[in-house]
C-alpha cells in the first residue's frame, strides 16, 4: 500500500541577483555617511599608518578625516589654486600635494603651513607621490613631463619628457625605490627608472590614461582609461593580461581591496564594480547618485570612502560584530538546541530491543483534504494559505492538482460572497503573472461561467469583477506593444545575421541555405 | 541453412501472471498461478519464483486445488488439456484431454466440473463424458461461481443471473431490467457464493454489489444492494468462513464488507491499480488480490501487505523506447502510470519502479493523466531524460532529467523543464559518452530541435550541475522527426521530413543536407565500428536508404517497408523490422555488405515498433551463419499485443535445459537461493553429525576439517585473524577430511536405490556374515571402534534410511 504522495509545489527560480559570498560580504556595510565638499573629489588617499586616517583633496584644499569622523581633523588650505592629488608618505608623516598653479607642496602632517614648495613644473601638477626611499617626491604635470626631486634640499633630481600629452596619473612603486610609472593623454603608460634617463618600458593603453594600480607584488599593473580597465604583465615586458570592459563611462579611479584578491573600479557612469582578480569576473556592483571621481578602501576593507563631482563625499563603514548582535537580542528567543536533540542521541545498549516506530508522514491540511476527495475543503484550505503567507505557489498548485483530477469546477462552485470575493481576489492578484497564466485563465473562465447569472447582486464581487476587467484590458495593450517591440526587432536581427550557406555536397542533392538559430539560453533548474 | 540450427523466437520472461485468479495453496505457504503457457509456483513470504510448471503447450487458462489432495493442483488450458501437478516438487501427474474445444475456466467441487467456451458449456467427469450444464456463460471465470457445498452453481452474463441446482438439475433466471441510462450499466460484472448460507452476491457494472436471497424458488427471490465502489466491481469474494465479503475495483480499494452487518466496512487503499480477482487463502489469514498491472498483492491478516509479486507491466501501448539499463542490465519502458519499470530480464523480475510524474495517481476513468512518452538514457547510465506529458485543454510538457545517485542506487531528479517545447516531443536521445559534456537532443513538432547541456555552476557556491537549453535548430521551418547521434558523438543528424541534416555538436553548425527523394523520413540510423561512416534512414514511401558520410552520397538504397531500425552498439550489425500490420520480417544486415547475415519472414503477427539489443553477459562463440549476429547482444521486441519475445539460440537453449536439470532438488521447503546456499551445507552438516553419532567410538580420528569449517563459518567475521592466515589452515584441514569425505559419500548413494534391491544386498550382507562368522573388520572402518551386532547394523540403516520429512510437516502445520 502506497503513501499518498502529496501536491508537489512548484518551484519557481529566484530571479534577480544571484547571492554569493561576495554580495553579502561587499553588503556588509553601514549606510553610507555623506560630506559636502566645496568642490570635485578628485583624490582620495589613505594613510598606510594606523588609525587610517584620510586624505580627501577637493578644490583648494586637502582634509584629513579620521576613520570614524565627520569632520576634518585637519584641514591644509595654503593652495593658490585647485589642489590635487594629496598623498601620504609611507610612515604617514608628510603629505604632498600638486596644485594647479603647478607648484607642489609638501606638509607635515601635524602642521599648517606647507614645509617645501617645489617650483619647475610650467603647467598643472596633476600627480604628486613619494618613492619608497622616502627622501624623493614623484611630480608629473600637464606640460608633458615628470619630475623627480630631492626632498631635503627641494632640487630637482630628474626630468623626463617622454609623453606627448597631459600626464593625469602615476604611481611610485613600493618594492623598489627607483621605479615609477606615469599614464599619460597620449595613451600610453611608462615605466621610469631613476637611475637612467629614459624610460624603459611603455605600454599602449588606446584610451586616455586615468588611473594606475600596481599589485602588492608588482608583477602586474592596472590601468584605466576610457571605459577600459586593463592589466598588464610586467614580468613579461608589458603583455596585455586582460582588459575588462564593464562600465559604460570613463573609468576615473582603480583600488585594491580585501588583500588584494579583490579589485574595485570607479567611474563616471556612478557605478564602482568589484572585480575577483582570479578570473577577473565582477562578483558585486556598488551604486551612486553621482559620477565617482575618486575611490579609496580603508586597509582591511574597513570603510569605502568615494569622491563625487558634485563633492559629496560618501564613506560606508563595515558593519561590526556589535551592530549585528542587535538585531538577534531582538528576535524571538528559541528553544535551545537542546530541547531538539532531547533522547534523540541514545545509543542503545547491547541488550536492548530496538523497537522500530513507523515514520509519520505529515501532511499539508490542503493534502488530508485531497487525501479524501474533499475538493472545496482543500481548496479553502490553500486560500487560507494564502492569505496568511502569501505564497501564490501553494493556490496554484492546488487549482492545478484539482484540475487535473476535473473537479475544479466542483471546488469553485457553491461559493458565498465573502469566499468568492478571496477567490477572485486571488486570481486578479496572480493573472498576469506569466508562470501562473496558463492555470488562472482557466479558473477565472469557470468562476465567470458559474457566477454569471449571480453578477450585480453583490457590490463586493462586482468591484472585483471590474477589477479583473481593468487588467485584462491593460495586459492585453501590453502585449500588442510588445509584440511591436518584437516585430522591430525581429526586422534589426534579420538583417544584421550573417546568412549561412551550406556547401552542396558532391552528389549535388541537398540545396538551399540554412538558418542557424540563435542561441537561446532558457529556463530553469529544479 | 540447417533448419535446426535457426534461432528460435521465443517468449522470455514479462508474461502476464494476472490472467487468472491465483490459488493459495492450503498451507497459505505457495501462490500458484498461471503464466502464459506456464504455471508459476511463487513463495508468499519471498516472493520468490519457486517452480516453473511446464507442459500446456497453449495458454493456461484455470487453476484449482485438487479437493482430494492439497498438495495437487489442476490446471487447464486452451490446448484441450487438464492437468494434474504436484506443485510441491513440481512434476506433472496426469493428463486428461478433454476434446477439442479449448478450456477456458475450471471449478472445482467433489468432482471435477469444467465450463468451456459458449455455445457448448461442459462438464468433465471422466475424461470422455460432457454434459452442458448452463448454456451461454460468459468465458470469464469470475462469471462463474459454485455455491455451498457444491449444491449449485451459479453464472451471470449480461444482465441475467442463472443458477443451477445439481440435484434437482433445475436452473433459475433471474434478470435485472437495464432499460433507461442509469440502469443500463447495471450488468452483472462477477459473482461468488457464500460458503455457509444461501447467498449469492454479485458484483455490478454502477459499482453496487447485490446480495441475493431466498432464490431457490422462482418468484420470491430477495436481493438487497449495497454500494460504495464509484466504478464497476471487477472482484468478489467470500473469506472462507463467510464473515466477509471482499470486493474490489476500479478503485484499487479492497473493500472488506461484514456479512449481515453491511453498513460496516474496511478499506486498504491505493493498492496500486485496479483489481481484477481476489483470492483468500483456505484459512483466511491471506487475501491476495491481482491487479491490472500484472502484479499480484498478499495481504496479511487484511490489512497489510505483506509480499507484492510483480511481473512486467503491460500498458496498452509503450509509449517510450525499450532501453537497457547499463548498470542493471534491466530493461527499461513504461511502467505504471506514471512510471518507469526496471525489468530485471535475466531473473524475470520487477527491480524497482521509478516514480516519474511524483503526483497522487487518481484512478478515474476519462481523466487526462500524466504520462511518460518518452525516455532516455545515457550510454554509461549515469543520466536519465524522462518526457511527461499530459493532454488535456493544452498540452502539458514537462522535461526531467535524472542523475544517477551512488548511494541511494537510484536515480535522482536534478532538472525539472516545464514546457521545454511549444509542442509534443517526438524523439530524444543523448550523446554518446566518452565526451566531456553531456548533452540531450529533444525534436519536437514545434519545428524545433533544442539541445541541452549540463551546466557545471561557479565551484564557490554549493549548488548541483543542472541542465540548461545550449542551442536551438531549425531547418526551413520543417518538422523534424528523428535524430540520431555518431556512435562517437561528433555528428547530429536530424531529419526534417525528406531531408536529413548533419550538424557538427562541437559548434552546432549544420554540415550538410542529405536527402533522398520522395518521402518523410521515419527512421534514422547511425552505422557503428568499421560502418561509422554510413547513415541509414527510411521513409515512408518504403525505401530503405544508406548514406556514405565521407561522400555525402547516396551508397545503395532498396525497397523495404521499414517500421523499425535498430542499430547493434556492439557490433556492425542493423536490424530491421520491415512488415505490413498483418506480420512483420525481420533483416539482420551490416551496411557494407549487400546479402543480410539473417532474415525471417513472418516474425509475428503485427506491427513491431519496440526493440533492442541487449548486451549479453558472456558472449556466445557460435559459429553457425543464421546465429553469428546473435554471439554479442540478444534482441529483444515487444509485438502489437504487447509481448517481449527474443530468439533463442541453438547453444543458449541447451544451456538451460542443463540449468534446468541442475535446479530440480526435491525438498518441501521454499527453495530460494538462500535455501540452496544454507540449507545444502546444513544438510550436509547434520549428515556428518548422524555419522559421528554412529561413530562415536572414532572420536579420536574426528576429520579436523569439520571442526576447523565450523570454526570458520560459525565465528563472527570481525573476530577472525586475516584470511590469508587461515587460509593454509582451512586448506589442509580440507585434505585431510578429503579421505573420510569419500567414505561418507556412501550412504546418500546406498538410500537412492530401491527398498527390494536394499532388501536384497540386506541378505547378501546376512550370508557374508554368516560365511564370516564374527570377523567383519572390513566394515570396521565405516561402522566405528565397537562392533555392532548385525541386528544392531541393521537397525541403525533401517533409521538412516527413514525419511523424516514428515516431522516437518507436523513441525510447521502446528503453529
């Protein structure tokens, strides 16, 4: 004797975004805090030095934040003109900064007034860092050239005027203290060493050069320009590794994060894009009400911290373990794990009798109804499933299995207005919904048949049916527009398709082309 | 070609066991029934296949315990014949040819009365003598009841109930008016008689049972009616004592109803399918009741079911391919509704069903049920592609796929594709194996073929590999038909009615288009081994065309009325079934050589459109021509009436008669293959013990290999030092024991000859004595230390030779 096997409640796929371990880690994040600066964001640097605090460089002044402060801590106003590109030396004691009036300053940290001032540069110092020896600044400009100069005696150690058009980016590296690199306008990216006069690697971008990145390791280089982020091999004398192409604006800021397994890009269409620098796929996509200038991730991926055209400055700090403890003090205390395990971990002793319990079978209520042919029962029951979790699947499941046995007619019939009024309510509720249709359509015909000669008797139902009305005239508009939509492009994909034509093969039988159909991903998984 | 040496075509296993009502044997121990041209003694505690009668050479039609000895059964069959068995060590006893005219029911009472076929209804007394009883019966054996203490006999047709009174040689008609639309359904659908009281019940057409009274006087008969069943009652039954009536149905309820207490009712339900008979062993505890799908229940105590019997399911109509189970070598085809069956060919058993539609199955007439039109499976077994569909307002198409679970042994569902095709499916198979990705190919009447893949998902999260659509094909907006798989899985062909297409599955780029015309191609055929390179197709102007690939030209094509191409994946053979609706032929051919390696004219009756080849387990070295193409895989077809027929081979037959021969032990105990494992060695045992009990003064020269044997096998396994440790033990003490083993050998022998002949050698023994005189030191050796006086020898013999078998009897009766 078989079990009565009960409704199988479709599944449906979850539409939408899949949920990975990086959505909910890159998810874990408080809402964001949010500065007005006076002007664009252009950078955004982060002490290497705990607490990390950071340098924002907007319009003629660089501000220092701590991590978890809303105001500056401390604020270097002394520019002429727009300020760029502050940065921290590596002990996080000097800060130095290009200014459009193409001086460079140099701050301490803990002071006001700039300690150094470097003068050379002809245009707009745009790019402005330390080498890892510590005693030399890296300057690169709008008049085509970079500079490097000697802090203590403020002299001008190199100058190399390779590029052929504005040098917006550069990036000193961490490893050696002679290495540098500059992306430039004219699409190219350089690699410099101090010790002779020229540079001794360059790499074509083919886009406008917006942003450098170098790995920790400082095999690779990130570049990006244009909506173009690529990776070049160093090791391998400047190989193109990959070139990712995922935003549909300029790409203006590149950032390592979580240990440099993780690499985020910004740019001007608001989007900052999580990259997996394994396989270089996007595992998460962040979303902001302005163009992003500048992009900056805390050590630790602590905080996110983005700079804006409109010079707002958002920053999200990590939620932390306290924030989430919250929350479970206010959910409902559970039965113990124990109560759950309760003698169900007896071992049984050698002698004892095993005396094996048949396994019950629970069922669904709608099930115990179906089990005995109580047709309008079980249907009630799943109404009232219905209405108390509003799962639509469990309904449709149950109209489905009582039409397959032919007696939905049977459970719709001999309804009351209160009854009638959460059937039909039901129905408007799912109709259009394209993966209940098919089966609705047929319930909503038999209702309208059995209820027909009762319309107009109760305000209630009425109001429904004109419901129903409403809806289908919109879906049915709806469809003959997208059925326009369709007709176009069916028109653009015809003539666009390269038509195949098939060898004839010796014999000469076969004739006539074939039209290879498109590739169609479809449906579902159990 | 040597008439003798030709293959055979035979019925292998899957024959029908719900013909007839089974027969509980007394002891509630055996269920008898009829099997095609068989009688098939199962075990109701084991299910188990116990013996196989043969001898009718037409189908058995009747089954009934001899009334004068319950180890004795009847059988009758369309061949004119009754049978006497001895079911116990299945031996036939006695035949009695009655005429002609076929048997087709059989009753027993006192004496033996049989009921043939209308017009002219028999009774058997000897074997010579007929008399009609009843004119004008049904031919269903259901119809026909015999009444307390064979008083009566009672037979309903239509809507007439007759009863027959034996001794007074009167019968009675009664009839029930079936004019106007409700009663016209009313016709008497079985019977039975109560066993202690006058009362007939009869089960109806609308579902309502009638008891009837009072009926051995013409006018003042009584009937009462009772109803629950929704549909016909098909099965009616009194328990023995007559303090229930069982009935079932359509239902597949059986419903227990208290005599004169009718308001009171038992319900087993979801049986399985609709019951056709129901049989109460002599004693009541046993219910069993035969079910549609060829599956025969044992309830016990009415109200569990304790064993289920399953043959080969046999639909109307099979709706999927045949398919060979690689793992199990079982072959797999539509089951019950809703299901697949794994049929084991080799032990001629159910392995297991597959539940594919996973929904309650309502047993309703007229209502549009899911089923399996198609099935596929991959050639290592390790995926199964299942089509449901369900007719009813619009078409329901549900694609499933099936991953074969290590641990469960079973398969599992991994993919559900709901409405994977606007349209039926016609045809689906996968790509061979071998390759990295698996693929599946559905053609469907939408004008489509899509292909689907298996998806391995990122290794991060932890989901399952499923299935999803890779590719879909089209060609000129043609229905396609059939599509077919390179045995190595690097072309595609689908035919869109007169044209064949090539696709490369590597990029899903048509190659070429072949086509021969006129006519819409029905089958398609890839060639295998050194034939890789032709295609075969038919089509439906009856042409039977071949490919060469390399060329993309026509090689030969002839005119041959196709209905069924079926490549042999183990050799180059092809066969074809080519026939008319009346017979079929079958060609045995290999591509590259013009003469076919075998042909038979007139196969079967009907159209064949099942087959396959199976891969036989131990490969045939048959030399002969007509049988060559058999040596690898056997071919099995499913006929228009739904039997499974094979060819049997000149070798194969004789293997197992020897088999056969082998098998037949005599033993009243179950013979499972357990008992001959246990119950031999045990009886070897107990022998050796009666030995050693008779020779107790040898004690001292005890064979060491018993004790050691004993040792080995009575110990707990995990318990015992390693194998090889013991095995130089276990070998030696078998070699030693080898001498006295031969001495033991004696006696068995000594028992199998006759009692006078035992007599005999009993005097020759007395005289060499007395010649003797008191030495008899040559049969010291077998008879022990202490001598035994003659009468003391032959005493002891006498208690050897007794059988005990009777002990055994009482031993299991008593419980």
């Amino acid at each position: 004797m078989a079990s009565f096997k009960p409704t199988r409640i479709q599944v449906y796929p979850k539409l939408g975004e899949k949920v990975t371990q990086d959505t909910l880690y890159w998810k874990n994040y408080k809402a964001p805090v949010q500065i007005k600066e006076f002007g664009a964001i252009t950078n955004i640097d982060f002490s290497p030095l705990a607490p990390h605090t950071y340098a924002v460089t907007a319009s003629t002044r660089v501000h220092i934040y701590g991590p978890f402060s809303q105001e500056p801590v401390k604020t270097f106003t002394r520019f002429k003109d727009t300020a760029y590109c502050g940065r921290f030396r590596s002990d996080g004691q000097l800060l130095v900064a290009g200014c459009e009036d193409s001086a460079v300053r140099l701050f301490d940290v803990s002071g006001r007034v700039a300690i150094r001032m470097f003068k050379g540069h002809t245009k707009a110092v745009h790019v402005a860092d330390f080498t890892s020896a510590r005693y030399h600044i890296l300057t690169a400009s709008d008049d085509y050239t970079c500079r490097l100069w000697d802090i203590p005696n403020c002299a001008e150690l190199n100058l190399y005027k390779e590029h052929a058009d504005y040098i917006r980016c550069g990036i000193t590296s961490k490893l050696n203290r002679d290495l540098f690199f500059t992306g430039s306008y004219d699409h190219k990216l350089k690699l410099f060493d101090a010790r002779v006069k020229k540079s001794v690697m360059t790499m074509d971008h083919g886009q406008p050069v917006e942003s450098l990145l170098l790995y920790p390791s400082e095999g690779l280089i990130v570049s990006a320009g244009g909506r173009y982020v690529k990776v070049w091999d160093l090791l391998k004398g400047g190989q193109p590794l990959v070139s990712l192409k995922n935003h549909h604006k300029t790409v203006t800021s590149l950032c390592l994060g979580s240990n440099g397994q993780r690499l985020l890009s910004a740019s001007l269409d608001r989007h900052v894009k999580v990259y997996n620098t394994t396989n270089y796929k996007v595992v998460h996509n962040f979303d902001y009400a302005a163009s992003i200038l500048s992009l900056g991730l805390a050590p630790g991926d602590e905080s996110i911290v983005v700079g804006m055209t409109n010079g707002i400055l958002s920053i999200k700090h990590k939620k932390t373990a306290e924030d989430s403890k919250d929350r479970t003090v206010r959910q409902k205390r559970q039965p113990s794990y124990r109560v759950f395990v309760k003698g169900k971990n007896y071992v049984p002793k050698q002698d004892d009798y095993l005396v094996s319990k048949p396994v019950k079978d629970y069922l669904a209520k709608y099930d115990k109804l179906l089990r005995k042919f109580n047709v309008s029962k079980a249907l009630d029951a799943a109404m009232e499933h219905w209405s108390r979790f509003r799962k639509s699947e469990v309904p449709v499941a149950v109209i489905k299995e009582l039409d397959r046995r032919g007696t939905l007619k049977n459970a719709l019939a001999g309804r009351d207005e209160k009854e009638l009024n959460q059937l039909l309510s039901f129905v408007v509720a799912n109709l259009i919904d394209s993966r209940f249709t098919a089966i609705l359509t047929t319930t909503a015909e038999m209702l309208l048949d059995i209820y027909q000669s009762t319309v107009g008797m109760s305000a209630l139902v009425d109001r429904q049916l004109l419901r129903l009305q409403e809806l289908l005239d919109k879906e049915t508009e709806y469809q003959q527009e997208l059925m326009e939509v369709l007709g176009m492009l069916d028109v653009l994909f015809a003539s666009n398709l390269p038509r195949k034509e098939v060898a004839p093969p010796g014999s000469g039988l076969a004739k006539g082309a074939a039209v290879a159909g498109s590739r169609q991903p479809q449906i579902q998984a159990s | 070609m040597v008439p003798h040496a030709d293959p055979r075509v035979v019925q292998r296993g899957g024959s029908k066991i719900n013909f007839r009502e089974p027969v509980i044997t007394k002891d509630s121990r055996f269920l008898i029934c009829a099997s095609g041209e068989y009688i098939k003694v199962f075990s109701t505690s084991t299910e188990e296949c116990i013996h196989h009668l043969e001898g009718h050479t037409d189908r058995v039609t009747g089954l009934v315990l001899n009334p004068s000895n319950h180890l004795q059964v009847y059988s009758c069959s369309e061949d004119g014949t009754v049978r006497l068995w001895d079911f116990t060590d299945g031996i036939l006893i006695r035949v009695l040819t009655t005429s002609n005219r076929p048997v087709v029911g059989l009753k027993s009472e006192p004496m033996l009365v049989s009921l043939t076929l209308p017009p002219s209804v028999n009774r058997n007394m000897k074997v010579s003598e007929l008399s009609v009883l009843i004119g004008k019966v049904s031919p269903d054996p259901k119809c026909i009841a015999i009444g307390r203490e064979g008083d009566y006999i009672a037979s309903v047709k239509d809507n007439v109930l007759n009863v027959y009174f034996l001794k007074k040689k009167e019968s009675y008609r009664f009839s029930l008016n079936n004019v106007g639309v409700k009663k016209a359904r009313n016709v008497f659908n079985c019977v039975a008689c109560h066993p202690k009281e006058d009362c007939i019940a009869t089960g109806h057409g609308d579902g309502r049972i009638r008891l009837w009274r009072n009926f051995n006087r013409k006018k003042e008969y009584i009937y009462s009616t009772v109803h629950w069943h929704h549909s016909g009652v098909f099965a009616l039954c009194f328990t023995p004592e007559g303090t229930n009536l069982l009935s079932g149905g359509l239902e597949s309820v059986l419903v227990q109803w208290r005599y004169d207490q009718e308001g009171q009712r038992d319900f087993l339900p979801r049986l399985g399918s609709a019951i056709t008979d129901i049989t109460v062993s002599p004693d009541g505890s046993l219910f069993c009741t035969s079910h549609t799908d060829n599956k025969i229940t044992v309830i016990q105590n009415g109200s569990m079911v304790s064993a289920i019997i399953q043959g080969l399911v046999h639909e109307d109509s099979v709706k999927t391919a045949l398919m060979v189970d690689p793992r199990t070598k079982a072959l797999v085809l539509n089951g019950k509704p809703g299901h697949l069956q794994f049929y084991s060919l080799q032990q001629d058993k159910q392995l297991y069903n597959l539940d594919i539609v996973q929904q309650e199955f309502i047993n309703q007439s007229n209502l549009d049920q899911f089923e399996v039109v198609k099935a596929a499976l991959d050639s290592c077994g390790d995926w199964l592609a299942t089509v449901e569909q369900r007719n009813a307002k619009e078409l329901e198409i549900n694609l499933k796929l099936w991953a074969f679970n290590q641990q469960a042994q079973s398969f599992v569902l991994n993919t559900t594709i709901a409405a994977p095709h606007d349209d039926g499916i016609t045809e689906i198979c996968f790509s061979p194996s071998g390759q990295t990705t698996t693929t599946l190919v559905t053609v469907s009447l939408d004008r489509h073929f899509k292909v689907w893949q298996l998806t391995q998902p990122d290794p991060a999260d932890d989901e399952e590999p499923s299935w999803s659509c890779d590719f879909v094909g089209a060609y000129h907006s043609l229905v396609p038909k059939c599509c077919c798989f390179s045995a190595d899985g690097s072309l595609l062909a689908v035919s869109f009615q007169e044209v064949v297409t090539v696709w490369s599955p590597a990029s899903w780029d048509l190659l070429t288009t072949l086509s021969q015309p006129p006519g819409v191609i029905q089958n398609l055929c890839f060639g295998r081994l050194k034939c890789a390179k032709y295609l075969l197709g038919s089509n439906d102007q009856n042409l039977l065309c071949c490919w060469n690939l390399l060329t993309c030209s026509l090689e030969w094509s002839t005119s041959l009325d196709v209905s069924l191409l079926l490549a042999d994946p183990l050799s180059e053979n092809v066969a074809a079934f080519c026939g008319t609706t009346k017979s079929t032929d079958l060609f045995v051919f290999v591509p590259s050589e013009p003469r076919p390696l075998f042909s038979q004219r007139a196969l079967c009756s009907g159209q064949v459109t099942r087959a396959v080849f199976s891969a036989r387990e131990d490969p045939l070295d048959s030399c002969q021509e007509s049988s060559r193409w058999l040596n690898h895989s056997q071919l099995y077809f499913l006929t228009h009436n739904m039997d499974l027929l094979t060819f049997l081979t000149k070798t194969e037959e004789e293997r197992l008669i020897a088999s056969s021969k082998q098998q037949t032990i005599d033993d009243s105990v179950a013979m499972t293959p357990f008992y001959l494992l246990l119950g031999k060695h045990r009886k070897q045992q107990q022998e050796d013990q009666d030995i050693l009990s008779s020779q107790s003064g040898e004690r001292t020269l005890l064979p060491q290999g018993s004790v050691a044997i004993k040792e080995l096998l009575h110990t707990p396994a995990h318990v015992l030092p390693a194998v090889s440790m013991l095995c130089s033990m276990f070998v030696s003490s078998l070699l030693l024991s080898a001498s006295h083993s031969r001495e033991e050998m004696q006696p068995p022998e000594e028992e199998m000859e006759s009692e006078k002949e035992e007599d005999d050698s009993e005097e020759e023994e007395e005289k060499k004595e007395t010649e003797a005189g008191h030495f008899i030191s040559s049969s010291a050796s077998r008879a022990g230390g202490p001598v035994l006086t003659k009468t003391q020898q032959t005493e002891l013999r006498r208690v050897k030779k007794l059988d005990y078998n009777w002990i055994c009897e009482i031993k299991d009766s008593t419980p």
